[in-house]
C-alpha cells in the first residue's frame, strides 16, 4: 500500500491510449476505492479522459455507463464499477456490451475465490478484452491457491483455466476426506510462473517514499442520504443567519451534527439517543477490515470522534474478524484511566488483537500503538491539535515501518471542509465564526 500502484496504472492507461490501443478501460475496484479513481485521474493524468464512477442504484448505473459510451469527444473513456456489481443481470450484460480494451482489477485478491460469481464474472469479460492489469498489495494472503483465479482473469497461459488442475499441480491434499490444502509442492516453479508477468515493489525498497502516506477513501451519499444532509444544511446556515449572536459554540455544535449524518448517525431534534440511517462509512471500514486486517495480517488503529461511531465500529470488528479467531480493543471516555494501559498492551504484545478502536480525544495522545503501521480516521475533530497528536501514536520511536493514514470522507461535505482546515493547521474552533458559511 502507498507505493504507486494506482499512479502506475494510470500512466499505463495513458500511454496504451496515446499509442492508439487503447479507447475503453474498466476499473473494477472494491466500493469504498471506487471513488477514488476519478480523483487521481484529475491529479495525475496528462492525458484526454472521461471518466464515469458506477454507484447508486441499477438504473444509476447503468445510466453512467451509457453516457460515457455517448460521450463524443475522442478521450479515452473509463467506466469505474464495484466488483459486487459485475455479476448482477443488466449490468454484466452492459459491461459486457462496453467491450473495454483494458480491464484492471483493483485489489484483485477479491476474485481469488475461483468458483465465486462474482470471480467467474470477471473473468468471462476478461477473456473478452485486449490487456489485463490487477492490482494488489496482498495477491496471495491466506493460500497459495489464493493467485489461481486472479491469475485466471489476468493470463490463463499461466495457470491454467482449471483450478482443479492447478491444484493437484502445486498442493498436497489431506484430512477429511482428502480435501484440505496440508502442504505445497515445487513452490518455486509457481513463484516463477507468478512472477513471469508481474511486478513487485515493497516500502522498503521505495527509497523515496515519504515516512507518512495519506489517503482518502471517498464515500457517495445515496439521493436519500444527500436530501437529509442538503436540509440539515439548510436549516444550520437559516438558523445561524437570521441575525441573532454567532459565537464558535453554536456554530461548532451544527457543524457537529452534519459530522455526526457523514459518521452514518442522525440526531432529530425531539430526539436523544442518534440513530444509525446510513452505513456508507462502515462498509468503506468493513472493505479494510478484510482486506489488510483478516486477508492481508496487518495490525490496524481506526480514530473515531463519537461513541456511537465507536460502539458500531466495535460490533463491525467483531463480525469481520471472529471467524478468524482476531479480536478487537477499544479505549474511550468510558474506559477507566486505570485499565487503559492495559488495554494497549494487549494491542501491541498479543498476535490474535489485530485491532485498536480510539475515540480520537481520548486516546489520540500518549500512547504507543506502533505495533500497527495503518490508522483509519473514521472522523476527527475540529482541533489540529489533537489530530496531529493522534497522528504520532504509530509514528514514533519503535516504528520500523513507513505509516499510512487512510481518511474515510463523505463527498461534498462538511468532511471535506474539516480535512481542507486540518492540513492547513488551523484549530476550528479559533477561525470558524469568520468563516462560518463555507461550512455550510
């Protein structure tokens, strides 16, 4: 992670388009990453594009895909789709149909269960198209046999078409009923063939990678969600310009409630407790979960603000990793101070806790999670401060890795104002009543 796959692919893609191979690419990519794509083609594409993300519902979907098709000018035209989406009625068929050049699969340890729809989608629009490209940090996680099915989308000259065939050809099979993978033979040859099209660079051997990468997993709001978030807006900017007193305090609190709507929660005002409306933050977090926590064996801290976000990233934590014997800590206000140390122990000493939980304005200062390299900030707080504390909790004395921070964002909103403060340095809560519309 953080060492240039996706920059790689589009300087492939831009290349391959202005060599004249090249008119139609599909990205396949898990949802939370879907979104990211159009942003790093605005960064770094020195090339004509257009670029079409398919989210939402079916009819969304298949809508964008048809005005990319449409699109009249000469760019190269790139259609983005979840993988879940591929092999669903309408939309297999369209893709299909959109005949892409160049299909990249993104995390493709997605489609290395090789009897799964989802994978065996995949591969049939594989076959169709010219070039082929996957993406991975983690192609072989668990199993060897793990590379079988990406490796069967990317070259069947490889391995082969038949997993059973490649099976017999590399593992030796036992235990009940002869059916489980008990050990691997000629290793070597696999790594060789696996090797024979790939290219492979780690952190350490990327001298001029930065000791801290940031990303920004991109969250779309479905039409319901935007109605509900565009009135709680609404009704903030009314209430705060109707000429009474603007003090940081009242303005801080309605930007606390749009913050508490991106995290998934919506407090109504004859309302308490906030009830979760929308898992769009959760699920981007479930897609890291699997992919570098239970796949890739990767210790992981999430930061979250609120303690309903904390408590629903608990029980996400506990769906995702028990059936992998893992397990999950967490530290909060209402974590006594005394078991706390405790608590990050286990964190860094025990091999089956994978995962630390913070709420940020707790557990964002003086203790030491290096045994993690990853931070997820679910959400964060108005206070630069605080957050560039949270920060030095896995970068500090005893991290021999290079970090990643991964910022689940909201689209167009408030998620991306705090951000845009935060970088800037700027403590909220000093600047926001000159600056309060832009918030809103």
């Amino acid at each position: 992670m953080g060492c240039g796959k996706t920059l790689t692919a589009i300087a492939v893609t831009g290349a391959g388009y202005q060599m004249g191979y090249l008119k139609r690419v599909l990205i396949i990519a898990p949802t939370s990453v879907c979104a990211v794509w159009p942003k790093e083609f605005a960064e770094y594409a020195a090339f004509p594009y257009t670029i079409k993300t398919m989210l939402g519902d079916k009819r969304k979907r298949l809508k964008e895909l048809d005005d990319l098709i449409k699109f009249p000018y000469p760019h190269l035209k790139v259609a983005v789709v979840n993988y879940e989406s591929t092999w669903r009625d309408g939309i297999y068929e369209a893709l299909e149909d959109y005949d892409a050049d160049l299909i990249i699969c993104d995390e493709s340890q997605r489609i290395k269960t090789h009897d799964s729809e989802q994978s065996k989608a995949v591969h049939r629009l594989g076959d169709k198209a010219r070039y082929k490209m996957i993406l991975s940090g983690t192609p072989v996680q668990n199993e060897a046999v793990d590379v079988f099915s990406q490796y069967r989308f990317l070259d069947p000259s490889v391995f082969g078409t038949n997993f059973y065939a490649f099976r017999g050809r590399y593992c030796v099979m036992g235990g009940f009923n002869r059916k489980q993978i008990v050990s691997y033979r000629d290793l070597d040859d696999l790594i060789m063939k696996e090797h024979s099209v790939a290219y492979r660079i780690t952190k350490e051997e990327a001298l001029d990678l930065p000791e801290q990468t940031f990303e920004n997993r991109y969250i779309t709001m479905s039409a319901k969600e935007r109605t509900v978030y565009d009135r709680l807006r609404r009704d903030s900017y009314a209430e705060l310009s109707d000429g009474g007193t603007i003090t940081a305090t009242t303005v801080l609190t309605k930007l606390l409630r749009l913050q508490q709507f991106t995290g998934g929660f919506l407090v109504e005002d004859d309302t308490i407790r906030p009830q979760l409306v929308s898992r769009g933050k959760l699920d981007a977090l479930a897609d890291i979960l699997q992919d570098y926590v239970v796949e890739g064996r990767k210790k992981l801290v999430i930061f979250a603000r609120f303690l309903p976000e904390i408590h629903e990233i608990e029980a996400l934590c506990g769906k995702v990793l028990k059936p992998s014997g893992m397990k999950a800590v967490a530290i909060y206000g209402d974590i006594k101070k005394e078991d706390r140390g405790a608590v990050v122990q286990q964190f860094q000493t025990d091999a089956a806790t994978m995962v630390f939980i913070g709420q940020i304005d707790t557990a964002g200062t003086g203790i030491t999670l290096t045994a993690a390299d990853t931070c997820v900030y679910y959400s964060v707080n108005f206070n630069y401060a605080t957050y560039s504390q949270s920060l030095s909790r896995i970068h500090r004395i005893g991290q021999r890795n290079r970090c990643t921070y991964i910022h689940l964002v909201v689209e167009k909103t408030v998620d991306e104002t705090i951000l845009q403060a935060l970088a800037k340095k700027e403590d909220l809560a000093k600047t926001v009543v000159d600056n309060w519309r832009q918030f809103f």
